[in-house]
C-alpha cells in the first residue's frame, strides 16, 4: 500500500509550552519571582526550602506549591516557615506540569507573593522537559551524592539556572571534593550561577537570600512598563 | 519514567493537528516521524514502547513511530560557528574547548510529519 508524507513540525509539549509562557506573563504582571526547584529524591529541597522561605519571609511575602506523588508532609514541614504553602499530590505521575501549577494556583486564590517557589517532585529526569513558567529553575546537589551527579544527569543541569549544593556540613565526612563538583557543573552549564549550603547550619542560606531579592529587583522595571501596557 | 506522559502528549497533538488540517485527514496515519533532540530529556526506547500503549483506543492505533535522533548542537563564541560538543556532559567547542553555553539544536521533541495512506 502506498503512503503520502505530509510535513506537519509540531512541537510536542506545545500545549505545555503555550501554558507556561500564560503563567510566565500572569508572573511578570503581578511581580512575582518565581522559582522551580528540582533534585533527586532525599537531596534536601524540603529543608533548603524551609530556612529559604524563613529568611526572605521576615521582609518580603512568600508562598511555595509543593510536588510529590503522595502525601502532605512536605507542606506541613514548610507550614513552620509560612503559612502560604500548598501541596500537589501527582498520584503516580513523577514530575509537575504547567496545567498542574495553573490549576493549583487558580484554585489556591492566594494574593500574589513576592516571591513563589515551585517544588518538584524529586526526580533529576522527568521534570527537565516540562516548562512550568518559572523565572529560575534551581537545580539542588548534596554532598554526600557525589561531586559527578551533573555529568550523570547533564539535561536537567543544562536546563537549570542556578546550581545549589546542599548538606555542606556533611562534605568533609562524605569526602566530597567541591572543586570538582563545581567544575563537573561549569561542563555541563557553562557560566552556572553556583552556591553552596547548609540547611542545618544555616550556612549559605543569606547568600542565596540575597540573590533572590536582587533577581526579582531586576525584574521589576520590565514588569511596571507591562503593566502599564496592559491597562 | 515520563515517556507515557510525552507519548499522551504526541498523540493528542497529532490529534489536533489533523482535526485542524483536512489533508492530514485523507487516510489512516500510518506512522508519526518524531525529531527527538539528545538533550530533550526523553528515551528513545522508552517513548517507542510508551507509544504503542498509548496508541490503543485512538486514531493512531496500529500506527509506527520513526524516531529521528537530533544531535546536540552548540554556538561556539570563539569560532563563531555551531558546532557538535564532545558529550552532553562537556559542553563545549571540540575544536578550541572555549565553554559554549547557547544550545542551537538537541532539546527537540516535534512532530516532523505524518504518513498518511493514499
């Protein structure tokens, strides 16, 4: 039998991609600096993100959606740094979408914060494919899982912003070699914006604070002439 | 695991797709040729297994999936030209070794076109 071939160039996640770039817009208008966060499962996104909505919480408004395929815990744990938090429970699927966060977000009615952070469901694979509107997208390393993991999982590394390598306080006891992690990450994302920290210390944390606030300052002057735009 | 979720996708794209073009309508679809990047976080294997369970019940059932790999593909500042880095896990100019951040080509995952029956 014969066939015909009929050029089509489609992208696949378009209908992702297309909802994204709404929950961009809808970000920009209202300000809000918003930040995804991804790691493997256990490499302390929870923890990171509890001392991180605490120290911006004390001058500016915060609020964090929070995936994972079951259970509230996590939004309980951040619940101790602000009350502006909600879970998504993804049931069997193991990363977030943009309809998952526009959905939350629209059921959530919260006024908008200053600053939204967006935990992923732990995975170093899945989530690096899907847009979810985010300014800057965090990807976290711990110490004690070796200085290689970005060589190993180099698209999620490569679509991330800023490297954030955890659980310092255990580096000397896990041997970790933070000169090679750090130029492991520089190999796979030339030019990576890179911290280092300690949700048990509070080390770093002030740093990365900082960062934020200077991030979401840059924003601004572009969001205000958008603004205006719209009205 | 995500390929079932990129294969769900692919289908109602396709879907939608054909309901918006009447010559993707003229027979059955015989196969989907997809350009997949090697850095567009998605398995090959994965997504030609994913893809036959995700056909059943649809238009697209019994349908074959063509897979084209899309290489990574960096802007090399130095050379002033694209270039194919040495590993996804060394991105960087293979000639000179200058670090080249801007990524051309490898994040596909589209739809290049349908084969349709006559």
């Amino acid at each position: 039998m014969s066939t015909r071939i009929v050029e089509v160039r489609a992208k696949v996640l378009k209908q992702n991609d297309l909802l994204a770039a709404e929950l961009r817009r809808r970000f920009q208008l209202e300000a809000t600096c918003v930040v995804g966060l991804v790691s493997s499962p256990g490499s302390g996104k929870t923890a990171f993100l509890e001392k991180l909505l605490a120290a911006l919480g004390r001058e500016h408004s915060v609020a964090a959606l929070v995936g994972d395929l079951a259970t509230e815990n996590d939004a309980a744990r951040l619940k101790r740094a602000t009350p502006n938090v909600r879970q998504i429970t993804t049931g069997t699927i193991c990363h977030l979408d943009a309809q998952m966060v526009e959905r939350a977000l629209n059921e959530w009615q919260l006024p908008a914060p200053e600053f939204l952070f967006i935990e992923n469901v732990g995975n170093l694979v899945c989530p690096s494919s899907y847009d979810l509107g985010e300014e800057l997208r965090f990807v976290l390393l711990s110490a004690t899982e070796g200085e290689d993991k970005p060589l190993k999982y180099p698209t999620i590394f490569n679509s991330s912003d800023v490297a954030v390598i955890t659980k310092m306080d255990l580096a000397q006891a896990a041997e970790f070699d933070l000169a090679a992690a750090r130029r492991n990450i520089q190999s796979v994302r030339p030019g990576m914006q890179t911290f280092e920290v300690s949700s048990k210390t509070g080390a770093g944390m002030r740093e990365v604070a900082e960062y934020l606030v200077q991030r979401r300052a840059q924003l601004q002057p572009a969001d205000h002439a958008q603004a205006a735009l719209a009205q | 695991m995500h390929e079932l979720s990129i294969a769900i996708s692919l289908i109602e794209q396709i879907i939608q797709e054909s309901a918006a073009r009447e010559e993707l309508r003229a027979g059955a679809i015989e196969a989907v040729h997809l350009r997949l990047g090697v850095f567009s976080g998605v398995d090959k294997d994965a997504l030609l297994f994913s893809y036959g369970l995700a056909c059943e019940g649809t238009p697209l059932e019994g349908s074959r999936l063509e897979i084209e790999a899309v290489p990574l593909v960096v802007h090399c500042m130095a050379c002033d030209a694209d270039r194919s880095p040495p590993s996804v896990w060394q991105i960087c100019c293979p000639d000179c070794g200058t670090p080249a951040p801007d990524i051309v080509s490898g994040r596909e995952i589209e739809v290049r076109a349908l084969e349709i029956a006559a």
